[in-house]
C-alpha cells in the first residue's frame, strides 16, 4: 500500500513540552491534518513560521523562553495573517483577558481529546474563513469608495468615524488615517470639519432620504450631502458624508441655492458602499479584469433574471444582443483597460428579451493597479 496522501488543513504546533507536542501532532495526523512545523518556544516559532506557511497554529500559552504564547501570537499576527488557537490547562481570568486582546480564533483547555481538536480547528478554520471574505468586501467597498475624488467620510450613530476616503486625507496631509479613528466631535475641535456640520449630522442622521446643504467654512463654500446606510435589518445605524468645494461656483454665479443643487445632482457620486449599490435604480456589474463577472447587484438579478449564483465567473459578453456592436471582447479589456468606456449597449436576459441601456464602465484602481471594471446600465425607454 502507497503512502497517503495527506491533504488536509495544515497546523503548525507550538508547545514546549516535546511529549504533548507529539501526541497533539500524531493525533493530528490521525485527524487528517498536515502538521507542517513544530517549535518548542515563541523565538523559533517565528524563525520557522514564515516557511511552515500553515493554515492555523496552535499555540501553547505558558512556554519557555522569553516570549509566552501570548506575545508570540501578538508578533505573529503583525507579520503574518494566521489564525492563533491557544493551548492552555490555566483558565486564569488576567491570563485570558491578555489572550483575547490578539483576538484569537479559539482555546482548546487541557487535558483535550481527538474531538475537542478537530472540533475547535474547523470552528476557528470556518470563522477564519468568513472574516476573510468580510475583510475582502470591505477592501472592494474601500477601492471602489477611493475612487471618488472628494472628501468621504461615514459615521454610526454614536459620531464615530468609521471610515474616511483617500481624498479626505490627502487635504489634511499633517495627519495619517489612523488618527481620524475618533468621535466625530473632536474633527471639529480640531477644524477639520465645522460645528454646523456635525450638528446637522445628527440632526438628519436617520432621515430616510439624502439630505443636502452648504456652508462656508474656513474661507471655502462647501456642499455636504449626507446619505442613510442601512443595515440588514433595514435600520438606519451609519451614514456617509460626501463633501465637495463649490467656492468657484459660488463666485460665478449670483442664485446660490439654485446653483449648488445643480452642481450636486450634477457632480455628486455616490458613496459605493454596499447598501447604497443596492438600493441602486440602475444595473451594476462587476467584473475582473478580464470581463468575468463577480458581482451584480438587486436591479440587475430583477432586470436580466440571473441569480448571483449563475451570473457570477460567466464572462459578461454573454448579457450582450448577437447583433449589438459594443466592443466586449477580450481585446477590448486588456488594449482599453484603463480607459472609461462609455455607450450604448444591448443585452439579453435570461428569458431572451432584449434590454436596450446606456453603459458607462469604469476601471476600479487600488495602489496603483486596476482591480477590477465596474459597468452601470442605465435603461433606455423606447
């Protein structure tokens, strides 16, 4: 009989008691698990974890040498993204709360048995997994939200900054993006932003409509729109604040009301953030840059008929009419990947009707280099 062939999750041990390191790693083995490394203290897990490249550790918090479990786990998750179970038989309540501030995925207290390990493996394994899927959607809604070339910034309901563009921090360059993690109101004692505008923040905050107006603030005139974002229980709990100078129209033009709601129907963008994408009229498409599809929001399932679930990794040359000459062949997104492309376009849904739109699509570009293409369709009425 062959060897078999172990193809499993692989773990990484860290236990300095070689007789329970071997045990854990035989009743790993008989679990299925690649156990790719072994270290008896912090020092030499760090030495050899960059080469194991292991799906998880599990790590024993009490071990010789100068570095616990704990602050192993610490200097691991600054260098590498890989999920920590720790190993203890001291459920002592200082020694967990120290445990819990590196967020581990799970604790396997001693003496355990074959069950508790896999068990708590897969658990951590499976939340590993959705976290990464989260942190994912959350760098796509960053990319695309860093597209915008004005200030953006979103807030819960307590005035905490949750997030804030690339452009809001390039017009306050004295400060980096970790320090605007704070209570809204400390933005205006510093004079980032007005008082008036925090204080119309929470005025509107849970209207169910966008709610727009400007102010003149350290010598510019500013338009703010401030949009409601809901949660899955269809509750307003954030809102984004999108902020653009107006001061050249402002000197231009002499009917200030009428002027700015023009430029703000005319220049505002909206906050890609996924409820707002949404809650879109219009169809949006996301692709690779290839063409393959990933994503496709609400208007597009009701519009086309195609579940995300069929839709996605289909190349979207397969939504166009035979006889529609918009260019959407393989040529056209590598020589045009950079480029805006705008048109008309035709497609076919699932039910073989033709939709006629207006496309407008738009390479997404992150550090530098273009992630993904994101296509609007906007219904022509015929």
């Amino acid at each position: 009989m062959g060897n078999q062939i172990v193809t499993g999750p692989a773990v990484f041990i860290v236990e300095d008691e070689s007789i329970v390191a071997s045990d854990i790693r035989d009743a790993l083995q008989h679990l299925g698990y690649e156990v790719t490394g072994m270290a008896r203290s912090g020092e030499i897990a760090l030495e050899k974890i960059g080469e194991a490249k292991p799906d998880i550790i599990l790590m024993d918090i009490q071990l010789a040498g100068k570095l616990d479990g704990i602050e192993t786990a610490a200097r691991i998750r600054e260098t590498h993204n890989i999920p920590v179970v720790y190993l203890t038989a001291n459920s002592d309540t200082p020694v967990l709360e120290r445990a819990k501030a590196t967020e581990p995925y799970g604790y396997i207290l001693k003496p355990f048995d074959e069950r508790d390990l896999k068990s708590t493996i897969e658990i951590a394994l499976h939340k590993y997994r959705i976290d990464e899927q989260v942190r994912d959607q959350e760098q796509l809604i960053r990319s695309l939200v860093n597209t915008n070339t004005e200030p953006v910034f979103i807030v819960d309901r307590d005035t905490n900054v949750l997030f804030i563009n690339d452009a809001f921090v390039s017009q306050r360059p004295a400060m980096e993006q970790a320090q605007y993690r704070q209570k809204l109101e400390r933005f205006a004692y510093a004079g980032i932003i007005s008082g008036k505008l925090v204080g119309v923040i929470l005025e509107h905050f849970y209207d169910e409509t966008p709610y727009r107006f400007s102010e003149e603030f350290n010598g510019k005139w500013l338009a703010h729109t401030i949009y409601p974002l809901k949660d899955m229980q269809n509750r307003i709990s954030r809102c984004a604040v999108h902020s653009y100078d107006i001061s050249d129209i402002k000197q231009r033009e002499l009917d200030l009301t009428t002027l700015i709601e023009q430029q703000a129907n005319k220049n505002q963008s909206l906050v890609l953030y996924a409820a707002m994408i949404e809650s879109m009229d219009d169809m949006v498409i996301v692709t690779d840059m290839e063409g393959y599809i990933f994503y496709v929001n609400r208007s597009f399932v009701k519009r086309f008929g195609y579940t995300p679930a069929e839709i996605k990794k289909q190349h979207i040359r397969m939504l166009q009419d035979p006889g529609d000459p918009f260019s959407m062949d393989a040529d056209a997104f590598y020589i045009d990947k950079k480029k805006v492309w705008n048109g008309s376009f035709t497609g076919v849904n699932k039910y073989k009707m033709r939709i006629k739109t207006l496309l407008k699509s738009s390479p997404v570009v992150y550090e530098d280099q273009s992630v993904c293409r994101v296509f609007v369709l906007r219904e022509r009425q015929t």
